[in-house]
C-alpha cells in the first residue's frame, strides 16, 4: 500500500446517474468503494434530464434499437447488437431497482411547446416502438432527474461508499498491458495517488464544454452547450491515453439554443405555440418546424452547402410574433440554466431576444434581406390560411400564423445537451483497446461511450446510465483483487 493516499476495491470516476448506480452495485456486492466528483454536489447532467427509459418488453425493444441503429448506420455490428442486447437486458429492470431503492415512479409527461416530446417511443413508426415507456422518478418538484439522483446519492449514503468532493481525476494508473491499477486525482491543489485493487468505472460524462474535442468531432462552429459544465471531456482524454478506441464520436442530443455571451452555458429554445418559424441567413425556410424529434432538432443547423461552402443556418433565426412571447418563457428549463423571465422581457431588454415593431423592420435588425424576410413569412401566413404548407408538410394544429405585432427574432445555434461519444465499451462495460481487446480492470457507463449514436430515443441516456452503470459496478466488484 506504499505510495497510495487512498485504497479501495473499485473506485468510480463521476457522481451523476452512471457513478451511483456503479457504486450502489459494487458496494452491494460487498466490496470498498471510492467516488471521485470533481464538483461540490455531483448530478452532472442526471439532474437536467426529465426521465429514463425502461421498455417492457425485451425482445421489441431490441428490435427497436437494431432498426435505430440500422437507419442511421446501414448496418448493425455484431458487437453493437451484443451491446444493445445487454441494455435491453438490463433496462427492463430499472423500474424494479428504482423501487427497491425505496423510490416511486410515474409516467413522463408530454413536455409542452415545439418542438413535440411524446411520453413514448421517439419514433412510433419504428418496429417495436410500443415498448418504449418514459417514466420519471416522482417525489419533490423538480421530479424527474433531480428526484432520481437524490434518491441514488441516499443509497450511495446509506451504504457507506466514501464520496470525494472537489475531487477531480487527473490520469488513470495502469501497468504495461495496458492493466488499471488506480487513479491519479487532485484536490485542493494537491495530488492524491488512490488504488483500485479491482477496477476503475469511468462515468464522468462527455464533452460538451471541451472546445477542441468539439471541433475535432463536430463539423461546423460553434456548438454552445446546454448540459453541466463539468462535463468536460475528462473521460475521453484518460482512456485515449491507455489506447481506447473511440466510437459515437460528432454524435449528440441536443436543441436550438442561443448563447449569450455572458453566460458558460447556452439557453435552450422552445416555442410554445406553433406561429413560428426557422429562416437561414438567407431568410429562407429550411424545415418542418413543428414535426422533428426534441433531442435531434439540432441536426438541421448543421447543414452544409457544398456549393456555396458555407454552413448557411449556423447561426439561424427564429422568427415569431406576440402570441408566442406572451405563452410563456422561451427557455422553458428556468430552474436548470438560470433565470430566464416568465414573460421573457428581461430578455428584450437584453437584447437577447430582438423586436420590432414589423418583419421589415425585424430583418434589418438582424441583417437579414427585408423583402426575402417578409416574402418568406407572407407565404407561410397563406400555408396558414390554406390549411396546408406546401414546403414542409406542417398542418392542422401545426399550423398557426404569424401576424401579431411586435415581432420577434432570436439567433440559434445547434446546442448540445450531451455527446455520446468516447471510449467504446462492450457487452460487459469494459473499455476496449485499439486492439480489439478490453483494457483490463477499466469499466465505463454512462453518456461516455454511449451506445446511442445520431438517432437517440428520448430518455436512452438515464436509461443507459442506470443499466450500464449495474453492468460496469457488478463486473468491476468481481474482478480479482490486486495486491
């Protein structure tokens, strides 16, 4: 034990859903747990989320993710359907384990405005959707997230793991093989040398705040973040180090958002009611504004015109009238990002949100072509009036024109809530080499190296956590000990 500050079977990197839900299995497997929590309180992104997945059936549910995997890829690995299989296996429990933690579950709401959130399956159409359920972890507002990490961070208590603070890790210790023996951490400015005498669980998040991984991974700049700011891409740089290979890399979930200048984070946007719409710098509608899924409603920022070789809707434009101000705060998340006003005029005052008093107006406000701007919002007024929009399909209640004054505009970006790449794991949670192989005594969970790729089900990521971080606690406790 020479040399070491700190000794313990397993110690677990991050304290959000994943770290929990690793140190409650590993300690309840009889076995002495460390957690490493680089903030003051832990949560990470557990504590923004709204709810997690647990399908009631396995065999559609693996069905449903292939498919998932299938469109967005053109094929599914045998090392991906293993993976999946394992989720699936694994999530079905969640509910069940929830509740033998003393918590209770309710159905997830339909979160309201544009775009939709349904309780379900992202995708009904998909095969196999109807096993898709959202549920959240009732109790004191504000459920969801919040409840479940509370609930997690009790057990975690009640089980005597040892929780470190303001504790960030630094390095992970390994032998040739590579073979993890432990963790390099600091504190206080002071280093703390801490052994893993049986594994190392990696749950410490993606790399929303980490600029240079963003622009190594995402094409197009910037890409303000939505998610915690400790997530900052400290898993992925520690296990690129030992030569993990990666996976899920330029892959997130995420919203239209505006960032201001004065804030680390950025505010995500959601219309209440559907008389709005999305122009480019050109002032040119670009999508179904009202149809897309939540998570993935970032995507068609990111477009890339080959011809004019540029990145035309970064920033975009949102463009709406009075009857959308007056619904309710456009950044509906107030208690995670921030005040945001409940009539959002604080935000005009800012200037965060530009108004004026027609479009005309409005696009010389933001330089955009004032009479593209109005032809463009006068011809979306008559898909209105028609019933029918002829270039994106919106209609019946997706439809609602834009005619009150003062008008409105806010400049979005594609924000990230969380990535889903890093270090690829296997069936097993275990981190796998460069070679093919796992790294030994190293374990992952969570939003690092996430089974989710481009197309993500809403709720996949605390749904992975809690299941993931089950598999990565259990293996790592029963890794023999090294003295």
């Amino acid at each position: 034990m020479a040399g070491w500050d700190y000794v313990a079977d397993v110690v677990v990197i991050g304290f959000g859903a994943a770290g929990a839900a690793a140190a409650i299995t590993a300690a309840e497997a009889g076995v002495k747990v460390i957690v490493l929590e680089k903030s003051g309180t832990g949560g990470g992104n557990t504590v923004m989320s709204a709810a997690f997945i647990c399908p009631d059936n396995r065999e559609e549910a693996f069905r449903y993710i292939m498919e998932l995997k299938r469109i967005e890829k053109g094929v599914v690995t045998e090392d991906e359907a293993k993976i999946i299989a394992a989720f699936v296996d694994e999530a079905v429990e969640n509910v069940k384990w929830i509740m033998r933690l003393g918590g209770e579950v309710e159905s997830g709401p339909i979160l309201p405005g544009y775009p939709r959130q349904p309780v379900g399956a992202s995708f009904p159409d998909i095969i196999g959707a109807e096993s898709m359920k959202r549920y959240r972890v009732s109790g004191e507002e504000p459920r969801g997230g919040a409840s479940l990490f509370k609930l997690l961070a009790e057990n975690v208590k009640k089980l005597g793991v040892s929780v470190f603070f303001n504790t960030a890790a630094k390095e992970l210790i390994a032998t040739e093989g590579p073979e993890v023996i432990g963790v390099l951490a600091e504190r206080d400015g002071r280093e703390l040398r801490i052994k893993a005498r049986r594994a190392v669980v990696l749950a410490c998040g993606g790399y929303e705040y980490d600029e240079e991984l963003k622009l190594q991974s995402f094409y197009g700049h910037p890409y303000p973040a939505i998610g915690a700011v400790t997530n900052t891409g400290d898993g992925v740089r520690m296990a690129i180090k030992l030569g993990s290979a990666l996976w899920h890399m330029g892959c997130a979930a995420g919203y239209p958002g505006f960032k201001p200048p004065e804030t680390p984070h950025a505010f995500p946007i959601r219309m209440w009611l559907p008389s709005f719409i999305y122009v480019d710098k050109y002032s040119n509608r670009f999508m179904n504004e009202t149809s897309i899924e939540a998570h993935l409603s970032w995507l068609p920022f990111t477009y890339f015109d080959p011809v004019k070789l540029e990145y035309p809707r970064m920033p975009c434009f949102v463009i709406f009238d009075e009857t959308n101000r007056e619904a309710g705060p456009l950044c509906p998340h107030r208690a995670v990002y921030g005040e945001w006003s409940l009539d959002n005029t604080v935000e005009i005052e800012k200037g965060w949100i530009v108004q004026a008093p027609n479009v005309k107006e409005l696009a010389k406000k933001i330089g955009l072509d004032s009479e593209r701007l109005v032809a463009t919002v006068e011809k979306y007024n008559s898909y209105c009036m028609k019933g029918f929009d002829e270039d994106f399909g919106r209609s019946g209640q997706d439809l609602m024109p834009i005619m009150k004054p003062p008008y409105y505009t806010i400049k979005l970006w594609p924000c990230i809530l969380n990535t889903q790449g890093g270090p690829k794991r296997n069936e097993k949670a275990q981190v796998i080499h460069i070679s093919g192989k796992p790294i030994k005594r190293l374990y992952s969970a969570g939003e690092l190296g996430s089974l989710w790729g481009l197309i993500y089900q809403s709720a996949g990521n605390i749904a992975e956590c809690l299941a993931f971080g089950r598999i990565a606690g259990r293996n790592a406790a029963a890794e023999e000990i090294m003295e």
